[in-house]
C-alpha cells in the first residue's frame, strides 16, 4: 500500500466558500475513483503555527493505483475547475504503507 | 482522532546516511511517544514528479496527543541532532480523522 500526502497553500483571494466547493468536489471524485483505498481532505486544523493551509492523504494499493487515481479524469477535472486557481504551493510525497499501519 | 502530516526538503548536503540515520531516530522516538496512536516516515517515495524528499504521517487521539507528541523531548531530541540541520523547508498539516477512516 502507498500513502499519498499533499498540502496545499492557497492564494490570498481564497475563500471559505471556495474551500468548502473543493472538499465538496474532492470528496465526490474519490467517490469515483475505485484506486482509492481511503481518501480524506479538508482545511488544516492549524493546530500548530506555520502550517499548509489544506491537506490531502490517500491510500492506494500500489504504484498503479497512485497513477490511476492521480492521472484520472474526476482529479483533472477538480483541479482544473477548482484547485488549479487557488494554489499557490504545493508539497507532497508517497509513503509506503503495511495494513493496519496508520489507525 | 487526528491526522498529523509534514513533509520535508533537505538542503543539499544531506546524505543517504543522514536520511537513514533520521528514519531509525524518529522510529526509535516514536517508540518513546505513547500519545502516538501510529506513525510513519521515511524518504519519499517519488513516484510522481516535483516532490518533497521525506514525509511523516502521525495519528493521535486528539490535540492533546498532538501537543505532547511534537513537544517531547525526545522530538525535540531529533530535530536538535539530526533533523534541523537537514532542513530547507517543511510543510505540515493536520486533519480530523475518524476510526478506520485511512486504511
């Protein structure tokens, strides 16, 4: 299995509302992507100073599941619609993962 | 629950040795923390383009847990040893979590 983080800093003209449309949109597309085993996203809790301002983390079987899920036209789609005009930094990173690792 | 993420870049000089070497300290810290439900690190995997070097995800009970985990001194004890020095950038985020949630 693979873990997929990716954080997110948005542009200053960002909104609640613009957020709140991208999880709503995030959620639906994992809902149509198979690949994903588990899939969460929302706003940093910022219960730490100097976090990302939104973050993602999925678990896929493996690397052709990371592809599938990343190279799928619902994720084109999210980031083009949405996600694509509102970032102004990215990071992210895969991670191996053994079953039951992360509960 | 909550989901605690960070990735990281490594300024130039950082070594396979050095990564190696932070792998088996945070293993051992984690060990140490029993306010971390579960935890995993290690170099990314890199099987997409353009990203981080190494990432970390933690899962805890709640804030509290979060708070005593990345304030611990053997946390603190890593980061002063090893990890600070290897630091360019980081990025970090924390998420809600529910039980089974990411497996």
């Amino acid at each position: 299995m693979i873990l997929h983080l990716a954080s997110f800093r948005w542009v200053d003209s960002v909104t609640d509302e613009d957020i709140d449309r991208l999880t709503a949109a995030l959620t639906a597309m994992a809902a149509q992507i198979p690949e994903l085993r588990s899939y969460v996203a929302g706003p940093n809790l910022h219960l730490r100073p100097g976090g990302m301002d939104y973050a993602v983390a999925a678990v896929v079987d493996g690397e052709a599941g990371l592809h599938a899920y990343l190279d799928h036209p619902a994720h084109a789609q999210v980031y083009a619609d949405l996600m694509g005009g509102m970032l102004a930094d990215r990071a992210a990173a895969q991670l191996p993962l053994t079953e039951g690792s992360l509960a």
